[in-house]
C-alpha cells in the first residue's frame, strides 16, 4: 500500500496497511467479520473497555476494498439462524392500548431500563423501526440503547432512548468547545450522541420528554463508563427543525449552538452540502466540560 492514511481517529501507517494486506491474503478463507476480528487483535485496535472495535475494522475494509487497495472476502449471503424476536400480545397492548394522557408526576417514577435481552432489544427494534421517523438502524461504533417505562398506575413502555458514538466533526460544537485537532482526536469518544429519542404516539403527558432527558443525563455517565470505560462529559443531539422545535431539550436544560451544514457522517465529498442541515444541541454533564475536552 502507497502510504499511510487516517481513519476513524486511528492513524495508520504504511507498516499497519501492509500487516493488512498480508492477512487478508493469509487467512481470505475467514469471513470480513472474522478477519476484521483478527486484524483487531493484530494492531490492538481496542476501545478504552478492551472490546475489538469489529464494525470500525469492517468499514475500513470496506474503503481499502472500494480504493483498490486490498482484496476482501466476498460478502456471504445473510441469514437469519434464530427466529426473530416476536413482540408478546401484553407488549402490543401496551404499544397500542387508550391514550395515555395527564401530568408526568401521574406516571412516576420514570425508568429507564437498558436494552439488555433478546425480548427488549425485539421490543425496542419494533417500536423504533414503527415509530421513529428515521427508523431503526444499527448505530456505527459504541452505543446504549433504553426502554422507558412509567411505574404508574401500571407498568407501561412509554418510549425509547438511544445513545451512540459522537459526530465526527461539527462546526458548531467544535467551535464551542474550542478545541484543537489533536485535542478533539484524543477526547472526541468522551462525546456522546442522543441519535434516538422517541415517545410513543400514544402518550401525551405533559413534561415527560423533559423529564426522560434529564433522568438519561444523570443515568448515562455511569452506564456509559461502565461499557465502555470511558467517562463522558458531553452530550450532543442534532434536531430536524423541519419536524421538531427542539423545545423538550430546552426545557431539560440544553443549549442550542447552531446548524449543521447538512451533509451527514458519510458525505465526504460535500455533495449533500447544505441537503438537510438540523440544530445542533448539546448538554454539560460536568461544569469543566469544556476544559475537559481541551485538556
């Protein structure tokens, strides 16, 4: 391979690129997920937890395949090996029961429980994939997914949550944070992003998603470093102001920095340039949360 080259944070050097051409001409009888594994544990591309950064690895992969860079196995056909999780009728009730209506202080305590199990991470996908305008897809790199539950007068699943890895970069929370290039390399993953936020259709209580962000901000420190050994201090979210006015994240305290561009994590050559720009919120979960970041 011609020279080094930057991804995903990680730096790459010509030693690195040529250790992954030669297992991928050693072992091309793995599959890319297997052979992304074992070019993890080559290089010790880990996150701070220890957990192989896999999907990362696959994705680089995949641009050294598209550059003409390096052959990779031919993706094998998917198939589903166990039955999908399917949604009991209780769930389905509760999804599709009367309208809940009234004050959040009629439903507390809110809970919000971690997607863990087969039967939640079922629930969660079908009322995200349902519900959500952007649907439901598997983030790209760390993530947290949560039910949200109200313990009054029943126990009831009112919504869904989802944290995940960071922007990139963006002008606006860049600039706010005032941080240089290496700066930003080193903490970016002490950055988290709220890239799902639903409340069900069928629940109109005054205050709730308020309430869920300010819970989320509280429950999210300990969670997050717990998987993935990683202390975060920042929170960010981008709001489609064609769809939403950001309002509940102004009430749980949240700061509106500005607009995006409008291009999206993947659009390297600027051709989405100014496509669908969205507010860019952003929420301290520590008082030097900036000079955190800078540090």
């Amino acid at each position: 391979m011609a020279s080094a080259m930057r991804f995903n944070g990680r730096q790459f050097t010509v030693a690195d690129l040529d250790l992954i051409r030669e297992v991928g001409e050693r072992c091309s009888v793995l599959s890319r997920k297997a052979l992304a594994r074992t070019i993890c544990e080559r290089l010790s591309w880990k996150r701070p937890s220890g957990a192989l950064k896999v999907r990362e690895c696959w994705s680089l992969l995949d641009r050294l395949e598209s550059a003409g860079l390096l052959e990779v196995p031919a993706k094998r056909a998917w198939r589903r090996r166990t039955p999908r999780p399917v949604v009991g009728a209780s769930t389905v009730a509760q999804e599709c029961g009367p309208a809940l209506e009234g004050t959040v202080g009629e439903f507390q305590p809110i809970v919000l429980e971690l997607v863990l199990g087969a039967e939640q991470r079922g629930l969660y996908r079908e009322l995200v994939g349902r519900h959500h305008y952007l649907g439901h897809t598997v983030p790209f790199g760390a993530q947290l997914r949560y039910l949200i539950y109200a313990s009054r007068p029943e126990r009831v699943v009112l919504g869904c949550l989802q944290f995940s890895s960071p922007a990139w970069r963006m002008a606006a929370r860049d600039g706010w944070i005032g941080w240089d290039e290496p700066q930003r390399r080193k903490n970016l993953q002490r950055v988290v992003n709220n890239s799902r936020f639903l409340i069900l259709p069928r629940v109109r209580v005054k205050n709730l998603a308020s309430v869920v962000l300010s819970e989320a901000a509280r429950q999210l420190r300990v969670d997050w470093s717990r998987r993935y050994g990683v202390e975060p201090v920042l929170l960010e979210t981008l709001v489609d102001t064609a769809r939403y006015t950001g309002h509940c994240y102004r009430a749980a305290n949240w700061l509106e920095l500005g607009r995006t561009t409008g291009r999206g994590r993947m659009d390297r050559e600027h051709a989405r340039h100014g496509a669908a720009p969205k507010a860019v919120w952003i929420y301290p979960l520590v008082q030097d949360a900036t000079e955190r970041l800078r540090s």
